[in-house]
C-alpha cells in the first residue's frame, strides 16, 4: 500500500511530511535545502512507495499569488514529469504558518526551539498533508 508524500515548498528549505501506509497520519520527516529537493526525492522514491504527491499552494488572504508561487509552480510541473505514475495534488497553505506557530506554542515547545526554521518547515509539512487526509477522509462520507 502507498503513501502520501508531502511537501512545503520555500525558496531556502522544504519541508517534507510523509504519511503511514494505511493513510491515516501524517508525520514530519525531515527539511532539506530546496535546492536539493530532486535528488533527495529521488532517493526517498527509491525506499518509500509514493502513490500522491501533495504540494503547498502558497497564495495570500486575497487568494491572488505569492512570491512563493511561481517556485512552488515550477516544482508541482517537475515533478509531474519526472513521476508521471504519481498523483501530484495541491492543498492552500495560506494558514499553516499560523498553525505551525499556534502547535508549537500548545504544545509546549521552548521559544528557542519556535524559532528553528527547519523545524517549522516540517512541521508545516505535516499540516499539509494533514489537511489533505481530512479533505479526503469528508469525501467518503458524502
């Protein structure tokens, strides 16, 4: 059985979420420099069975583009070539910063530890692709 892969997508670092094999939850994995995303992915490919994709759709609250648009474009469209068999889909991440901040406060995370960049890419990652499980998980029970 696939999982589902998930990734936020920044110009400096991206965050990358994968989830269990029965699709339920959605874990952090790592954050590696963007720069690198295609040939880590490439390696994960060759240890994990992906089955969807699931990138962040970065717009502002007008819901008109970001800066981090375009990128996040570019790599959706890469990928889609590189892994024609995998399910590409793409999830608004217009509120995950928040959230991010909002977990990691609640969960009682020190001010030091809020500030790790790398640790909030991943963790926005994981919000991602849990939302992207909730959106599925309604649709079955239309």
């Amino acid at each position: 059985m696939g999982k589902i892969l998930a990734i936020d997508y920044g110009m400096k670092r991206t965050g990358i979420a994968i989830t269990d094999s029965s699709k339920i939850f959605a874990t952090g994995l790592t954050t590696v420099a963007s720069n690198e995303i295609y040939s880590y992915l490439a390696q994960l490919m060759t240890e994990e069975e992906i089955e969807t994709i699931v990138i962040g759709k970065p717009m502002n609250l007008q819901n008109l583009p970001t800066d981090a648009t375009k990128p996040s474009e570019t790599l959706t469209k890469k990928l889609g070539k590189i892994y024609p068999a995998i399910k590409i889909e793409r999830v608004d991440e217009r509120f995950t910063s928040k959230m991010v901040k909002k977990a990691m406060f609640d969960g009682g995370m020190k001010k030091k530890d809020r500030r790790d960049k790398k640790m909030v890419d991943k963790i926005s990652a994981t919000i991602i692709l849990q939302s992207f499980l909730d959106s599925q998980s309604y649709s079955y029970l239309k």
